[in-house]
C-alpha cells in the first residue's frame, strides 16, 4: 500500500511515517523543504516538495499515486495558536485552513482519477 504523509518532518508525522515503514508500507513523506527530511530518506522513507497551501505543488507532489494519505501538517502559526488554545472551532482561522488543506488534498485526487 503506498501512503502519503504530509508534516512528517514534525515530531508525530515523523513518527507515524517511521511506524509505516515499519510495518511495511511504501511511505512518501510530503515536506515544504525536502533537506529538512534526510533522516527520512536515510530510515528508507520517499521524499516529495509539496506544500499543502499551494495547490500547484499538491499535484506534482502526488503524481505517484496514493492508496491513503495521512495529514499532520500545521502550515502557520496562527493555526498552532488557535489549536493549542482551542480555539480551532468552526469558523475559526485554524478550522478554515484545515478545510482548504483537506478540499485541495481531494481535489488533487479526483484529477488523478
């Protein structure tokens, strides 16, 4: 089964991505700047350029194909903020992001048939 992880970089994508691999999965790891995931590529985990708020990079990030994609990134402050805080509800900035992440990352796969 081929998995995508997005945020593998931070602390529990890094995890989750190792446990994969782990267990047998053909992990890609999604980063914003692929150099910060060498220790990935070393522990045999494939590294992709992507950036969950810019949908050009989405494509091309997964033109491989995906059976599952795992989404652990938080791409701003603002969202760290209002999740640590609580105040990620409906409407807020926090939950507005992820909504956008989640409708590209399913955009993308409905061009990818």
């Amino acid at each position: 089964m081929n998995v995508l992880v997005t945020g593998a970089t931070g602390f529990t994508g890094g995890h989750l991505a190792r446990a994969l691999a782990r267990r047998g999965y053909a992990v890609t790891a999604m980063a914003r700047d692929p150099a910060r995931a060498a220790d990935l590529s070393r522990d045999g985990i494939a590294v992709v350029r992507g950036d969950l708020a810019s949908p050009d990079s989405l494509a091309a990030a997964v033109a491989g194909g995906f059976d599952v994609s795992f989404a652990m990134a938080f791409s701003c402050y603002e969202t760290r903020i209002a999740i640590n805080t609580g105040q990620g509800g409906p409407g807020s900035c926090a939950h507005r992001r992820r909504l956008r992440a989640s409708r590209r990352r399913r955009d993308v796969g409905i061009r990818r048939g």
